[in-house]
C-alpha cells in the first residue's frame, strides 16, 4: 500500500501576474520563492517567533496551491501567481532579508496541517492594517510574539486549537497529476484509483454521477459510466475515457467540493492518499505486481536479447533485478534495478511495440501474448474475442466451466466461466482478465 504525503518541491513555477492576463512563468527554487515572499511582506525587525510564523503561513499556503494543483487544475501550466490579490507577493530579482532567509533554511520542509487532514493547510492571512480577514494578522502576530507566544500558539490562535506541524516532510520533484497516457476501459493502477476515489466524493454533491463499487484500481465498465455522466455534466466530450482535459476537471470539481483551498476545508484524510499499488519495487517484494512486471519483462526479453530471460515467480529477486536493469539501461532509465512508475511506463510502451511489429516468424505466437491492458465485463473488439476463443477450447474438455460465445462482447456468460477459472486455480475471484490469469487460460487452451 503506497501513502501520497505532500512533498516540499525543489521548485515552483510562478505566474508574474494575474492567472488569466498574459505575463512570463519563471521557476525559481522553492526556497528563494519562501524567502522572496516572506521579505516581500513581513519585516525582518518583528520578533523572531512572529517571523517563524508568518513563514509557516508562506509554506503552507504556497504548497497547498502545489499539492492541490490548483491552477493546473484550471487549465494553466503554472503553480502559483505572483500577485496578492490572487497568492502571495514575489518580486522578481526582489532583494531578500538574511535573518528571513536563514528562518527559510531552517522550517522550509514543515508545514501546516489541521485536524487529521494530510493535505497543507490553507493559511489564508492578511497584513491585518490595511485588509482584515478570517485568517491571520500579519500585524498581530507581532503583538502576540511580544506576548511570548510560540510560533504554534500564533497558528492556533489564527487558525484554531487542531492546527498542527508536519515536521521534515520529504523534498524532491513533484510530478503533475496526469499520467501522461489516456486512462480508459482496461487502465490499471494508482491513476485509475484517484479518479474513482474523486468521482465517488464528486457523487455526493452530484449524485447523477453512477456509484463505483470496484476498490481493485481497474476502469471498469461502472468507472466509464461515472466518467460519461461527469463529462455531461461538464459539458466535456463524452468519451468515457480520461484525457488531460477530463483528469483535470475531475480534480478541479473534487478540490472545490472537499474545499480544499479554504480555511474550512473538508480537507483529506490518510485513506484518501493510501493507495493499492506501490510506487516502486525493489528486491524483497512480492505479490500481484511483481507477477504483472515479470510478464511484461519475460516477453521483452523473448525478443530482445539486450535483455536476460531468467526464471522469475512471484518474488522479486536477484532475476529480476538483473532484468529491470538490463531494460532500464537499453531504455535510457536510471539503472537502479528498483522498478518506479515511470518504467512501468516505458515497459508498457515497449509490450505495446511488441504487439505492433511482432516478428514474421513468431507470428503463430502473436495470439498467445496478453493485449496490454485488463479484460473487463462491458468490453468488445478482437481482443476479446481472442480470449474468448481459447476459454472456448477449455470449455470443451471442462464441462464445469459455464461457457462461452466467441462474439467479441465480454457479457455475463464470459464473466462467470472466468471466474470459475479463477477459484479453480486460486486467482481473485473477481471477473477479470490480467496477464497471469490470460497466460494460464493460453496454457490450458492447449492441453
């Protein structure tokens, strides 16, 4: 089970100037941008605990706008604007204060959490002179320094008794959203996960919107009926498959109703970010995963004699380490021998490539090899009709199996002789095709 915490981003691209007028994106660091920030708006003379929290509030506020999306969202290739009216001050080629930038390197990986929420808090705040607001007082937080409150008890008196610092939250890159390939019918994986967890939450203001009740991360026939009405409903391109335009309205409708830019967020909570596939495997792992990669790999290396075919199980060993490096050194990856989402990408592509260009004397073997995505109930096309084919040569000799019609639809009939095929040989009974269960259907096929 792999846990999404926010993670603090070496850099942060800003929009100098209001989102939808034309100026210049620049990324600077995410550091000098807190510094820029916090010099740009507060003093260096206040009280050092005032100072603390004004740029938690700076953190807080800018990684929330990142976390979220916010703008990307809303269709812009940036993460915040430079502006107050809209975020927070940045001055370009601004001049910074050094007792500010020295806080900055000390706090700039904590932020501000509320409650039992994960996601960084919204501190909304205001100078508290000139504007006055519902969060905090730039200006009073002075006063409360000189009082000789903690930096946490100024956040508190602000934002209320259950705010909280998450201390040494990781650094690195952060990645957007979208995956980068369309997600439809037979996508599985942590993407398919998030849109089904932020369709379920939409359905709650927008109940048209058709329950998912899958919790395997697979786009199901039900996930591409909520996804159809969501596009309805927002006048988007009925396609029921998630492109760019799709991912980021579904994000942006599911940030709006958890309000999650707001002091009075619904917010997220830790099973919101747990998902069911890891984000990398290493030596040790086992299970379905590791299953799904040594299929894909095994059938690369079949043809490509860059990369070994070595014996593999369900254990990711030193075999498969010596694969995944060989794949990611032949596809110009960090050779690492630890499998990360993104070769999981590139090996996809790669099977897919495979199925494209399939060499002239292994064409009898081109119908054995898996599609490259799930067979699910609600699906047609000669993919399943392939397998239908060979579960039809099953049922032939395992009069226990309910049946088949090779017609190309995966319907009730398909559905339940697959599953019978899954208790009989200790799959998850659950209906639906995957490159383990197609390679045992194959094999059987051919008794």
């Amino acid at each position: 089970m792999a846990i999404r915490y926010p993670v603090v981003p070496n850099n942060i691209t800003i929009h100098l100037g209001a989102p939808d007028k034309y100026a210049r994106d620049i990324t600077v660091p995410f550091t000098d941008y807190i510094a820029n920030v916090a010099s740009s708006e507060i003093y260096p003379t206040w009280p050092r605990n005032a100072l603390i929290a004004n740029i938690y509030t700076i953190i807080s506020f800018a990684m929330n706008r990142i976390y979220n999306e916010w703008y990307r969202s809303k269709g812009y290739n940036f993460d915040i604007t430079s502006l107050p009216a809209y975020d927070q001050t940045y001055t370009e080629n601004g001049s910074t204060y050094e007792n500010i930038s020295n806080i900055v390197g000390e706090i700039f990986n904590n932020y501000v959490v509320k409650g039992d929420q994960v996601q960084p808090y919204f501190t909304s705040y205001c100078d508290g002179r000139v504007t006055t607001c519902d969060g905090l007082s730039q200006w009073g937080t002075v006063t409360l320094a000189n009082q000789g409150k903690s930096p946490l008890d100024i956040l508190k008196y602000y934002y209320g008794n259950d705010i909280k610092i998450k201390y040494d939250a990781p650094v690195g890159d952060t990645k957007e959203g979208f995956p980068g390939d369309n997600v439809g019918l037979g996508y599985a994986g942590n993407p398919v996960l998030a849109i089904q967890r932020d369709l379920k939450r939409i359905r709650k203001n927008y109940p048209a919107i058709p329950n998912i009740t899958s919790t395997l991360g697979i786009y199901d026939e039900e996930t591409e009926n909520a996804v159809k009405k969501f596009q309805e409903i927002f006048d988007l391109p009925i396609t029921g498959i998630v492109d760019k335009a799709t991912w980021y309205k579904i994000k942006y409708v599911y940030n709006s109703v958890l309000k999650l830019a707001d002091l009075y967020s619904e917010g997220l909570k830790e099973k919101d970010i747990s998902f069911r596939y890891a984000d990398e495997l290493k030596y040790g792992d086992t299970g379905i995963e590791v299953e799904y990669i040594h299929y894909f790999l095994d059938a690369l290396a079949f043809l490509d004699p860059d990369i070994p075919r070595l014996p593999t199980n369900s254990i990711y060993t030193n075999n498969t380490e010596s694969m995944v490096k060989a794949f990611q050194q032949k596809y110009k990856l960090p050779v690492t021998g630890i499998f990360t989402y993104s070769d999981w990408t590139v090996l996809k592509n790669a099977y897919r490539n495979i199925l494209k260009s399939f060499p002239k004397e292994y064409q009898n073997f081109i119908d054995d090899l898996y599609p490259d995505y799930f067979l699910t109930r609600g699906m047609s096309g000669v993919d399943v009709k392939r397998f239908q084919k060979y579960l039809l040569a099953i049922c032939r000799y395992d009069k226990s199996i309910p049946g088949v019609r090779v017609n190309g639809n995966f319907d009730e009939l398909t559905e339940k002789s697959v599953m019978k095929l899954q208790q009989d040989y200790g799959f998850d009974i659950n209906g639906i095709v995957g490159p383990l269960l197609w390679r045992k259907v194959v094999e059987l096929s051919k008794r």
